[in-house]
C-alpha cells in the first residue's frame, strides 16, 4: 500500500472516486475544495492499494505540524470504496502515521463523517481512531429528519405555516443570490456579530459550478423575499445551509414555511434532511432557540465528531 500526496493531475480520479465512494458528497470534488485554496495548505492524501487501486482518499490540510481533515469543509475523514474492510483501515492508519511522522507531522485532528451521509456503512474509520487511541474533543450536534418518517410537526410550526399560507407568500427556487445574502448578512451581523463563511461571490460561483446539488429556496410577498435557505443536495440527503428570516418573514411564518414546501414536497423522496448543527464554542455550547425550532419539525439528533491522533 501507498500513499500520494493529491496533485491535479490526480483531480479526474479523485472526483471519479468521490462519486462513486460509500461516503461521499460533492463538496468533496476538487472544483469545490479548491474555492478556498488560498486560505488553506493542501495536504489531500490518496491511498492505493499494491495492485495500484485508489481504495480511499482524505481530504486535509496542514498548519505547521497538525493535518487536519480539511477545515474548509463542514465535515469530513477518510472517502472509501466499497470493498474497504475494518482490517483494511487499521492498515491504512498505520501507514499514515508513518508517513505523516516523516512529513514533520505531530498530530492529526479528524472530523468524521456522519452516519447520514453514508451512502452505505462505511465506519471503519471510527474503529481504527479508537484502536490507536484517539481522543474525542469535540462534538457538534445537528439536526435531521427521517423523511419517510412523516414525524408531526410542533403546533407552534404548524401555525407559522398557517399564517404564511394566509399571507399569501409563495414559495420557489431563485437564482437571486444578492437580495438573499443581503438579508443573511444583516441578520448574521446584528444577531451575531459574524458573516457568511461565503461570500457572495464565492457562492455564486460554487453555484454555477454546481447547479443540481446547490440551490436557494424562498418565500417571497409581492416580490420581495422575507426567507429562505441554501440548500447542499447530495445523492440521499440534503443539507439546509444559511436559514435566514427577515424582520418581516418572522411576523408571517417565512421560513416555516419554506421548510414545510421542502419536507413535503421538494424533497420527499430524499432520506433525510440535516438542519445542521446548533452548536458554539466547539460544541460547548447549545442554542436552545435554534435547535428548538429545527425540533419542532420533527427533527432528531445527530453528532458530528473531532477526534485528535497524537503523533509522538
């Protein structure tokens, strides 16, 4: 076994692999990963068995002595093919330790991939960090629903979405990226006192790149839009990014209701809708008010996990 450190001559492989990988997801291909290279030192790494076949890639970067399991991403460990076995992983964690020593490397900081996102079990990675002692030091947690599941809405949900029927708000995919994010912006500014970890222009590029997987959803009232959400939609599963409600769309149910359109209609047949997390401070942290309403919809828990591999 080998492993090779990615370059772009590696990118048709290593999009062809991300497809068709038990655990993948299209912010894995190189045209997403690569939006942000200028804020992160690529340290993407490919594993190849002795007969020369890819069996699995991490997405990574590096800062000074520590790989992480890319920071640009919400998520994300080893990518496997199907034939990964438990036994296969303790090997490719041993000779990755091996190299990563070699590279300078003292510590690995690894984000796991959730189970939902798992096209098929693919979790032999959370044996090999407990195997070598891997310490958990983070946990996020997130919000799904079953969608075949049909769990009953809270009323406070329900009647949001009565009163945004009433008002006559329609809902609709729109290409109107710079009213939507400059509703985002002010909300995350003055609730928050942050900003998009996107910008506009970096948004609208990774949508053009990607049409069929990122797409914003809105209520609008004579025009105007009041809400809505950016939507990451992956082969099972889609993934709510960026939730935004103005002044005058919290008054009438806007986001409700452009969740309800989603859960019922848009994307009924998909597995599984993840809010995403509800956290601060490294998970330390619950937003109470922000998970509530994702609740509320029916919604369960699900964790996202750091661990750390000390490299002595």
């Amino acid at each position: 076994m080998k492993i090779v450190k990615y370059r772009e001559e590696y990118q048709m492989e290593w999009d062809s692999f991300v497809k068709n990988s038990k655990n993948g997801h299209f912010f894995f291909q190189r045209d997403y990963m690569e939006y942000h290279a200028d804020r992160f030192c690529d340290f993407s790494l490919l594993f190849f068995n002795d007969l020369e076949n890819l069996i699995a890639i991490l997405p990574a970067n590096r800062e000074e002595d520590v790989v992480y399991s890319h920071q640009g991403l919400t998520f994300g460990g080893f990518l496997v093919n199907e034939k990964m076995k438990a036994e296969t992983m303790l090997e490719i964690f041993e000779i990755l330790k091996d190299y990563l020593r070699k590279e300078g490397i003292h510590k690995l900081v690894y984000k796991c991939i959730p189970y939902i996102y798992h096209r098929l079990p693919s979790e032999e990675d959370l044996y090999a960090l407990f195997y070598n002692n891997a310490r958990l030091v983070r946990r996020d947690v997130s919000s799904a629903i079953l969608l075949e599941s049909k769990v009953k809405y809270q009323l406070q949900r329900q009647r949001a979405i009565k009163k945004a029927i009433r008002n006559g708000l329609e809902f609709g995919r729109s290409d109107d990226f710079e009213s939507y994010w400059t509703i985002l912006e002010d909300i995350l500014r003055t609730q928050h006192d942050t900003k998009p970890v996107h910008s506009l222009d970096e948004i609208k590029r990774l949508a053009g790149l990607f049409p069929d997987n990122i797409k914003l959803f809105v209520a609008k009232k004579n025009g105007k839009i009041l809400g809505g959400t950016l939507i990451f939609e992956n082969e099972k599963i889609v993934h709510t990014q960026y939730l935004a409600n103005s002044s005058e769309g919290k008054k009438i149910g806007a986001l409700d209701f452009v969740i309800d359109h989603l859960i019922n209609k848009v994307y009924k047949d998909k597995k599984y809708l993840d809010f995403g997390m509800s956290n601060e401070k490294k998970g330390r942290y619950l937003n109470l008010g922000l998970i509530s309403q994702k609740e509320g919809f029916g919604a369960g828990s699900v964790v996202y996990d750091f661990y750390e591999l000390d490299l002595p």
